[in-house]
C-alpha cells in the first residue's frame, strides 16, 4: 500500500499557524508584494468557503471579501517546513518520496495497520507543526493521491478492494492526477465523466502505478528492453487535437515509469492503426538520452509529422520507448541539467497549484 500525504492549504496554514491572529480568518499569500496587484498563489480554507481560490487575480478575491487578511508569500519559509515535515516523516522508517513542496508519498510495503499509521502521520504533523494534513491510503501512488484528495481538508481516506468501485464512481475524472487540464477535459467530452469511465477504458492508467521510491537506485535486478503503452479507441478517431491528446497521455504514461525505474531513453517509438493506413510504425533515435515526458511526446509529433499522414483515421496508438539506460544526472550538459531543474520546478509549481497550471508551449494545440 501507498501512504499520500498532502498537506492542506499549506502556505496559508503556515502563515496562520505562525501568527494566531490570521486563524479562523480568511487569508490569502500573494506570489508578490503588492495585495491588489498580484495572484492568489494559496487561500486559507475560511477563504476557500467563499469562493476564493489560487490562481485568481488579488483583485477579484478582495471584492468577494474587502476585509481579507493578506501575506506575502515567504518560499523560503515554506520550502524550511516542508523539509522539517519530510524529516518527521522519516521517522516513520518507510521508503519515502517527495512527490511536491507539500505532498509526501511513504511505501507501507509490509506494514500491517495502514489506516492507524495514517492517523498518526496526520497527529505528529499537528503536533508540530500546527497545521493539518490529509492523507489517502491505496494499493499505488495515483490511487493514494486520489484518497487525499477526497474528504479535505483533515481528510483520512482508504481506498481498497471493497470500496474501489463505488468511490470511483462518484469521482469525477478531473480529480485525477494528470486529467485536470484541459487533456481531461477533451476525454470528459469523449464521454469519459468519471474515474469509473477511464477504469474500463484503459484500466493499465488506474493499475499500473506502482509506488517506486528513490531508496534503492539502480538496484532493480533486470531493467527492461522497453517501456511501452498502447491503446485502442472505442471508435475510430479522426481529430487530430483527440489523436494528439491520447499521444500526450501515453508519452506521460511511458515517462512516469521511466522516471520510477530511473531509466533514460535514446529512442521513440509511435504505432498508429487504422482501416485506411493499416499498421505503421516509425521511430526516432538521437543521442540525448530522455526521461521527459513533454520530449517523448514531442518526438511522438515529430514521427508523426514525418509520417505526413492527411486527416488519418485513428483506431489504435502506441508510444514505446527502447534503448534504456540508467538515468545519470552528473553526465548531463548544463543546459540538460537546466532543463532538469526546469522540470523540477515545473513539477513542483503543477504538484501546488494543479496540473497544467505551467505547460511547454507545444502542447498549446493540443487545447
Ligand atoms: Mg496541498
């Protein structure tokens, strides 16, 4: 089982549990100094009731609510806690993952009571830190995500076998990591609606995520030759912001388990089928190794440039990548290491504020 932990209205709680006068109260962080001319990048809960949110411009959330207290935001504060938390955290003797500023991820591999360790996790957080935390428990890291999400704020959520089909019933698709954006919105309009819908379309996104932690680097005892997704569509497809749209999904798919294995790719894969083209496949193969999902995406739109393909009618897709080897960041360019970084930062700004709040320009079409 996976432990999620996902700290609630984090830099909002922090600022009021440092000052008691903003508790209880409707509070929002601004990215910069000036309260009128800046974004809402958190809001305490008291602030959330009313409909305010991050992302919306101080303006508008100060005419929902003239009398809202206001606070600069402090990175280097939140970035302090949320290392004292990864420590606490530690203690707990599990493998553990950073997963954003605010979110933890533990392996409870082996562990007997998940739900009683989950409720102590949320207790010690408290109790040091003054602020809340809300924890989902499932067999891998998308599901545990899910559950923290779930019943906040305080939340304590277990999704298991016997609950499984229910609460992915009534979960809407955009709650789930990765289907946010407007991607997710494009499988909404296909008819996908609920995390149910996506389950029996392509159940491998909701299994196939297994809690992978950077405790033992390198020691898997085989890598694999490639990694791979594929899907058939339930008809035949012809737009091509849909086609791309299942290009980006897979390549995402195929990124994230390279990153938990630790691997890098030097080739690309894309299969395409249909009635009028048959089976094709083409790959692209360059020297820079890659990880990146928005790369093998982008290779993806590259084959299939090359392809010149009019208007395909689309049945099935595949992304695969082969030429594996292990991820070695102390070999990479400086320009790959600030690109690195660039994903990092991008992973962190999408782990805080939702996914697709900071995208490559590239995929702008594909919206
Ligand atoms: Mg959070």
């Amino acid at each position: 089982m996976i432990l999620h932990v996902d700290m609630d209205a984090f830099f909002a709680s922090i600022e009021q549990a440092i000052n008691p006068r903003l508790k209880g109260k409707p509070l929002i962080v601004g990215s910069r100094g000036s309260k009128m001319h800046t974004v809402v990048c958190a809001a305490s809960y008291e602030a959330k009731h009313l409909g305010i949110h991050s992302g919306m411009p101080s303006r508008d959330a100060f005419n929902i609510c003239p009398n809202l207290e206001f606070v600069t935001a402090d990175q280097a504060k939140y970035i302090w806690t949320s290392e004292q938390i990864f420590e606490l955290l530690k203690g707990f003797n599990s493998p553990l993952n950073y997963a954003s500023i605010d979110e933890f991820q533990m392996d409870l591999t082996g562990i007997k009571n998940a739900v009683s360790l989950g409720k102590e996790v949320k207790l010690q957080i408290y109790a040091n830190f003054n602020i809340t935390a809300s924890v989902g428990i499932a067999k891998n890291w998308l599901l545990a995500k899910l559950a923290s999400k779930l019943n906040k704020p305080d939340g304590l959520t277990l999704i298991n076998d016997e609950n499984f089909e229910e609460t992915l019933r009534v979960t809407p698709l955009n709650k789930l990591c990765g289907m946010g954006g407007k991607n997710g919105q494009i499988f909404m309009n296909q008819g996908l609606k609920t995390c149910w819908d996506l389950y029996l379309n392509l159940p491998e996104f909701i299994n196939n995520n297994p809690g992978k932690f950077e405790e033992n680097p390198g020691k898997s005892s085989e890598s694999p030759k490639s990694v791979s997704h594929s899907y058939t569509l339930p008809r035949v497809e012809i737009n091509p912001r849909v086609i791309q749209a299942w290009i980006r999904l897979l390549s995402e798919m195929v990124g994230v388990r390279l990153r938990q294995q630790n691997l890098v790719c030097r080739t690309v894969n894309l299969y395409l089928s249909g009635s009028e083209i048959g089976s094709l496949g083409a790959q692209k193969t360059s020297q820079i190794t890659t990880n990146d999902s928005y790369e093998i995406y982008s290779k993806c739109l590259k084959i299939m440039a090359k392809m010149s393909l009019k208007r395909p009618k689309i049945r099935a897709l595949g992304v695969s990548v082969s030429q594996l080897n292990q991820a070695d960041s102390s070999l990479l360019l400086i320009e790959e290491k600030q690109r690195e970084s660039l994903t990092r930062a991008f992973d962190l700004i999408n782990g805080r504020f939702g996914e697709g709040t900071i995208y490559p320009a590239i995929t702008s079409f594909t919206r």
